[in-house]
C-alpha cells in the first residue's frame, strides 16, 4: 500500500487537528491525527497520546506542537517527540502529501 486519502484540506484549518481512519499496514482499521500548523502545513501522527490514552486529533495546535487536551502532554508534530510531561514516550509520525485538495498520509513509511 502507498500513501492514502485521508481528508480534504478544506477540512483541517490552519491552527487545528482532526481524527481520521485509514488502513494499517496489516490491512487492519487505524486513527491518526492530522494536525495542520498554523502556517497551513499539514503533519500525521499515532493519534493516541502515549501518557493517557487520550486522542491527539482533540488537541490544541500551537507552532509546530499539539497538546493533549486530557492532561497538557505536547508532542512535536514533526518528529513525534513529547515536548512536556507527563508524556515521556513519543508518537509515530507519517509522511504526508497532497494532491491537489486531497490529503495524503503514507501509514506504511512511518518517519519516527
């Protein structure tokens, strides 16, 4: 499998994050976040927060990091690394594109 649509740009303001499924590796069901700078350029990640469980599509975006809104741990959007406690473990990240409108996020490269 290679990078699949994930969302439209439409969808994802700058500034914000959202929840979104797509196929795992193993042909299985998966959430990632997508998390949409506020310069407008868009990032993929695990979107379950390594500290509580919590969805990182939820969280608030600021600069280049999303914070998770159950309890404050940050995560770099571009490498995935927690920025805060009490997160100490990061998150994957994936390689995302677009064409066009469209979304792209290649589940099967992750990046970290």
């Amino acid at each position: 499998m290679t990078a699949q649509s994930a969302a439209f740009l439409d969808d994802l303001a700058p500034g914000s994050a959202m929840s979104v499924n797509v196929t795992a590796p193993d042909g299985s069901d998966m959430t990632v976040a997508l998390v949409r700078t506020p310069d407008g350029v868009v990032h993929a990640m695990d979107d379950e927060c390594t500290h509580g469980r919590a969805s990182l599509g939820e969280g608030d975006v600021d600069d280049v990091s999303v914070e998770c809104w159950k309890h404050g741990a940050r995560f770099d959007v571009r490498t995935g690394k927690p920025l805060s406690l009490p997160a100490t473990r990061g998150v994957v990240t994936y390689p995302v594109t677009l064409d066009g409108e469209v979304i792209l996020v290649d589940v099967d490269t992750p990046t970290a």
